[in-house]
C-alpha cells in the first residue's frame, strides 16, 4: 500500500563515445540504497570521487549540463541519462564512469532506456517522496522561460515550444505537450536525438569541442536542410528533444515532480535556474503516497505511470 523507491536489480554497462573528448567512454549502473539518491562516481581517478546530482553543482550548461565538484572534478552531458532515470521513477542509483563525460550514444535516451529494461526495477524498502508543487516560480531570460505551477492531479505535465530562424523548424511542429509517464517517455520522446547546426559543429570541433559529435549521434542542419540521411524520426523531433532534455535537468532536484511545467525557448541554463529557485523559494511540499490504494492497483499504476498513484 506503499509507493517504494526504486533502483535496478543488477549491474549493467555500456561502452560509447564522449561527446567533446571523442574518446570511448564506459558506464556502469550499479544499485544503490536507500536514500543514496543518484551518484555519479568516476572510476578513472583515484581516489574515486563521488558527485551526487545536486542542481548547485551544474556549473556546465552550454551543448550539455555538467556538474563540477567542489574539488573540481567534472562530469559532462548528463541530460539525457538524467531523463531516463526520471521517467522509470528510479530514485537510488551509482553511475560509474572512466571519464568526465556520459557517453552520448546515438544523441538520445533510446540506449538507457535499454539498459534499465535488460537490468531491471526493484522496490526498495522506503516510501518514494515526490516533490509536489505549491506555488508558480518562474525564470526569463529576454523573450525565454520557464516556470513551474501546481497540479489538481498527480501527474506531470510538461508544455514546451521552441522558435529557431531555420527553413526547417515549423510552427506547427514547434510545440509539444505530453503528460510524463514511462511509458509516454519511452513511446515519445526517448528516441529523440539532439541537433545543432553545421557551421556552430565546425567552429566547436576546430576549438576542441565536439570531437565526438557526428552525424550518428545527433541531427546537423545545414543553412537550409537537414543533412542526416534518414532524416528525422518524428516531424516535430526538435521540440520533443528539448523536453527530453528538460527532463532531465529538473531532476537534478533528485525527486520526481507532480505539477506543471511550461517552457518557451528554454535550455539547459533555465532549467537549471528554475531547480534552483524552486528549492530556493521552498515552492513545493515533500508527498508520499502510503495507503492510498491496495498494492496490486498500485503496481497495476506503476507500469503506465510513475506519477499517477491515487486509485479513483
């Protein structure tokens, strides 16, 4: 009659590409306890450090958001891993890393979303606190923001819109609304890739970034078209990235949210900004979800949402 944290049953690993260095990157996900919360570890350095997802330590948030130790110790683009783990609702988590960057695969969700598959969810013994929103907070930068806003339902819902100046991006196809559920991520938006335009990758990799970016982990727009082959994998693909990615970087709070969260032209720094004034304005209340409902509807819920609790 409990809402259990969660973490994986076993460990699991995959090998890829770091996005700047374009070195290999191997990543383990080892279970975690309790309370742990999610921990990144990099076992390259010794001693290994521990970096917890913490919103204050993202001190990165141009092409990825990264997350700078107090002794200095980096870890880059860890957005769309953040997301995954997000929407399975896992809370407890170790992350292990030979090197300062989470590999970014083929510049989406879709391989984590495998890996938590093949290793699997258990119940830990704790009931999963949520933040819940209580009041709007909201962060602008010029004509962007971001804002978060209660609920009536314990769900949530994100709405964003994005606006380039490029033949390609289509007001119709600039907005995306979708209710956050495991399912809905794994079916929307974990396939998603990242963009960005040809003459900014140039200019990125000739000053030693970038290097491992290509046409097989992201989606390059030249001045007038996209150059991938096989073209996008939805019509509306950038914006359901960019919600991806917000994802991602809200959960850097180490919660899962239910209210509202709306975006206009927002990226990685907003993100982090609103987290931050979130905690800062102590704009929510920690819920459990205990006795709520008999343990099978519960489970019977877990599998089509992690936000959706209170049987009818």
């Amino acid at each position: 009659m409990t809402i259990f944290q969660r973490t994986i049953k076993q460990n699991i690993e995959v090998e890829g590409i770091g996005l700047h260095s374009g070195n290999s990157v191997m990543l383990r996900l080892v279970p975690a306890p309790v309370n742990t919360g999610i921990v990144f570890r990099r076992v390259d350095l010794d001693p290994i450090p521990e970096i917890k997802a913490d919103p204050y330590l993202v001190k990165e948030t141009t092409l990825c958001t990264g997350l700078v130790s107090d002794e200095g110790v980096r870890i880059q683009t860890i957005e769309h891993l953040m997301a995954a783990i997000a929407s399975f609702g896992i809370d407890n988590l170790y992350i292990e890393l030979n090197s300062p960057e989470v590999p970014i695969m083929d510049g989406s969700s879709a391989a984590f979303v495998i890996l938590f598959q093949e290793a699997g969810l258990v119940h830990q013994e704790a009931a999963k606190q949520f933040f819940r929103i209580t009041k709007k907070v909201r962060v602008e930068d010029g004509d962007k923001f971001a804002e978060l806003t209660p609920s009536t339902t314990n769900k949530f819902n994100l709405d964003f819109t994005i606006d380039f100046n490029h033949p390609v991006f289509s007001k119709d196809l600039s907005h995306y609304n979708m209710d956050l559920s495991t399912q809905n991520f794994i079916d929307q938006l974990s396939r998603c890739r990242t963009f960005g335009f040809l003459k900014d990758i140039e200019y990125l990799q000739q000053n030693g970034l970038c290097r491992g970016g290509s046409l097989a982990n992201a989606i390059v727009l030249d001045e007038t078209r996209i150059i991938n082959e096989e073209g996008l994998r939805y019509n509306n693909e950038f914006v359901r990235h960019k919600m991806l990615d917000a994802i991602g970087d809200l959960f850097l709070c180490n919660h899962n949210l239910i209210g509202n969260y709306t975006a206009y032209k927002s990226g990685h720094h907003l993100n982090n900004q609103l987290v931050r004034k979130l905690i800062a304005e102590n704009a929510f209340e920690i819920v459990t979800f205990e006795g709520q409902a008999n343990q099978e509807k519960v489970d019977a819920l877990e599998q089509k949402t992690i936000h959706t609790y209170v049987a009818a």
